[in-house]
C-alpha cells in the first residue's frame, strides 16, 4: 500500500483545483482541452443554465446517452446546484426505460445526440452554457449526489444512492494503492451510467489529474496518450494483438471481469503496463478490493474506509463508500442490516488477508443433490480460447431437478469444438453443462454486465431437453 489519501474537501473539488492549479490541463475531448480554471467556469455557466430552465435542489436529473463530454457537464452541475444525477444506459429499451425514470421520479431528462427520446411527466433538458452568475448551492459532500442503476444481472435494477463523499472515499481508497497523480491521466473507457465508469470521474476529481474522453477513433487511438484506462480483458488483448503497445504511454490497466487470464497481464508486464484487479460493487462506490495481477486466484485486500468480514460464508462490507441506500420516489431504502453491514450475496473467504470469491448465493442450484455455482463452470470456460463471455444457467430436470446450461459469445460465433472434451478434466461431470447456446444479440445491450435473469428466460423459452 502507498500513501493514505484523504478525501476530505473543503470546497467543490474542481474549485480547489482551480485555485491551486488554474492553468493546468484539467480535461480533453479529442483536440479540445480544458485547464482547471475553465472546467470550473463551464460548470458554474452550465449549472446556471439547469437553474434557468426551472430545475431545483433536490430534483432528479436524467442523462441518457453514450460516453460524451456532455455527461460529464451535466453531472457535476447538476451535483453542482443540489440535483441528483442518475445516467441511463442508452440502449435500454423504451417500455423499461420508463419503468426507471419514473421509478426514481425523475423530473428533468436530457437526451444525447442521436437518441431516441421517450415523452411522459418529465421535463426535456437542454444543456445550456449559460452567463457565469453566482449559485446558491454550497459544498455540502454528505447530500445525495448521484442515482446508479444496478446492472440488474439477478432482478430488477436498483437505484444507488450516492453522496459526493461516499465517491470520494472509495477513490480515495483505491488510489492509496493504484497510484495516480497531477500529472496522470485517465481514459474514461466504461459507460457513465455503470458504476465503474461514474468512479473514473471521481478519481480525477480527488486527484486533479486529467480526464480524457473517448472520441469516434477507437480504443487504441484513445489510449495513444492517457496513463491510465479501467478496460475489460476483452479491450486489454486487442490492444495487444494490436502490436502497437509501444507507442502507448499506459502505465496502468485496472481490469473487471470475473477471470482474467493469467498470459495477459503477463504479455501486458511484459510491455511496460500495470495491471490491476479487485472485487467490488455498485453498492460499496466501486471497487472494494484490488491488487497487482499476480495469476493467483485472490481478488486482492480491502482497500482504506472499507470494513470486509465472512459471515457463514457470505461476503459482508460497510465503509465510507457504503450507499446512501435505494432510491425510491417514496425515499431512500436502508441497504445495511442493524450492524452497518451490506449483506453482499456473495460467497467468499479470506486467506492469508486476501478475499477469494467462489459464487453467489443467490445463483446457486442443486443437481442430483449436488450445490452448483455457474460461476465455477463460467471460470472454467472463460479459460477457452475461442470464448469472451459466457453465463450458465440451470434449466429443469426430472431426474436431477436441475441441470447447467452455458450461453457463450465466442470471438468465433459459433460453438467451440469439443467443450465436453475441455471440461472433463476440470468439471465434475454433474457441472457439465448439458447444452451450449450462443448469445442472442438482444441481450449483448444492457451495458458491462449481461443480465443473468434475462438469460435466464431465454433459455427457459429454448427447448432444451437433458
């Protein structure tokens, strides 16, 4: 571990960076920039314009669109006059996009360039860079700032409550370990309405080192000059297959996913990239655990203002960067059980201080009278070469109540050759899958994570037979 950061601010960070770095470069859109000084300004004139279209402290403010600059702006001056912030993923649907505004009651929707806009009670944004004129609203970091909607990979997604100082915290956290700085600068390369993404904002803020957006030109062209990026392993290999690495300045590579492999952040070493991995979630702000990718099966050691226990085999966290808790039109809803604790679903242990994941919970089912974890078999056959993602699910069975079925993206589009050869020796056979599916596009859209529940009806409308 590094130095403890501290995330205490005594005023809104971008004025902070303002004062003390006023012409340093703060922020870049392609060939534009902005130093500290203009990132402030434009948050104070876009703030003013909310305030001139009628939009009030405590509404709820709506983004919907792809990675843009405009996002950004949008966020911080709606945190900026005392509105909460939730962004949605734009390939949402129209009939369940509905269903999340109007279950957070949303007052106010800006639609992004290009995006098909929905009508209901709500009020049509518009981003307006507006005269530069005092705002009322003070620093106040413990105030609900941000809504982020749960993958929604088990049910429903859920609201996420945030405070600026829950944000700060769990950067904080993360970079007492992953180190970066003033003179750093990171790539926001996963969506804005997913957790991991809005973290990347919350990094720069704390840091005061530069954001850089992604433009039209592709993933390696944006790497070309940024030091940091959070990918998924699928980003990292083609960045390596690439054969370009060296004209890279990355230094750092935080990685999501469930398996990273262990040849690629040893080819990424090899190039002069740090890769890191951890465990985390919505709930906790992001990341929760991480640590160097040492090829171990760990998830790394509870990062600064984080609390992790094993309670009959369940993980269980609290910290500073623990929710607000669900919101709800009616309000927010307490996510920690008496004793401050989230109660994650998630299976684990900690050995020699180390967190190992094994499943969730909620996921498991019984074979033959045999617990399955799909987490397992996926693990298994993410190893596959020809295999990018997959989820097992279970379907009915008469003679052993359920049985594995695994829904593949492969990198080919078809079914690999001789999976049940590949996992007879790493499977047990009732962990076999019984079936292999591959992916139907419709449920590639919902963002970083697909949906296990929708998977999970595809198949059940399949008719696969054991």
């Amino acid at each position: 571990m590094g130095k403890l950061i501290s995330p205490a601010f005594t005023t809104w960070p971008w004025v902070k960076w303002s004062e003390e770095r006023e012409l340093d470069i703060a922020l870049r859109d392609g060939d534009k920039v902005w130093t500290w000084s203009e990132v402030s300004t434009q948050i104070n004139r876009y703030a003013n314009g909310l305030l001139q279209q009628g939009v009030k402290r405590d509404d709820v403010i709506v983004g919907i669109a792809k990675n843009c600059i405009e996002l950004v702006w949008l966020q911080l001056a709606s945190v900026r006059i005392g509105a909460r912030f939730a962004a949605i993923n734009p390939k949402t649907p129209s009939k369940q996009l509905h269903q999340l505004v109007t279950s957070i009651a949303a007052n106010h929707i800006w639609f992004g360039e290009g995006q098909e806009t929905i009508s209901g009670t709500w009020h049509h944004l518009q981003l307006i860079n507006a005269e530069y004129g005092a705002v009322a609203a003070t620093w106040q970091p413990t105030r609900l700032a941000t809504l982020t909607f749960t993958s929604g990979s088990t049910g429903n997604p859920k609201a996420v409550a945030h405070s600026a100082s829950n944000h700060l915290h769990s950067a904080a956290g993360l970079l007492s370990w992953l180190h970066f700085d003033v003179s750093d600068s990171w790539l926001v390369s996963l969506p804005l309405f997913h957790v991991s993404g809005l973290a990347i904002v919350w990094r720069w803020l704390l840091s005061g080192g530069m954001l850089v957006m992604p433009t039209e030109q592709g993933l390696l062209s944006d790497l070309a000059g940024v030091t940091h990026a959070s990918l998924v392993p699928t980003q990292l290999q083609r960045i390596l297959d690439s054969g370009e690495t060296s004209q890279l300045a990355l230094k750092r590579v935080l990685l999501g996913g469930s398996v990273i492999p262990t040849e690629l952040t040893i080819a990424a070493q090899k190039q002069g990239i740090e890769c890191w991995l951890g465990y985390g979630m919505t709930e906790m702000g992001s990341t929760v655990t991480v640590k160097r990718a040492d090829g171990e099966p760990g998830v790394g050691n509870v990062l600064p203002y984080r609390e992790l226990r094993i309670e009959e085999g369940e993980v269980w966290v609290k910290g500073e960067s623990l929710t607000l808790g669900y919101y709800r039109s009616s309000g927010i809803i307490d996510v920690a059980n008496e004793d401050g604790w989230f109660e994650t679903k998630d299976l684990g242990s900690v050995i020699n201080a180390e967190l190992h994941i094994h499943g969730r919970a909620d996921n498991m089912f019984i074979s033959g009278g045999e617990n399955i974890h799909p987490e397992k078999i996926e693990q298994v056959l993410l190893t596959h070469h020809e295999i990018d993602n997959v989820i097992v699910v279970d379907v009915p069975d008469e003679e052993y109540g359920q049985r594995p079925v695994a829904v593949l993206v492969s990198n080919t589009g078809k079914i690999p050759a001789k999976l049940v050869e590949f996992t007879q020796d790493k499977l047990a056979k009732f962990e076999q899958p019984i079936s292999y599916e591959i992916m139907p596009e419709h449920l590639l859209i919902s963002g970083i994570k697909i949906s296990r529940k929708l998977v999970k009806e595809w198949v059940d409308s399949l008719p696969i037979t054991a």
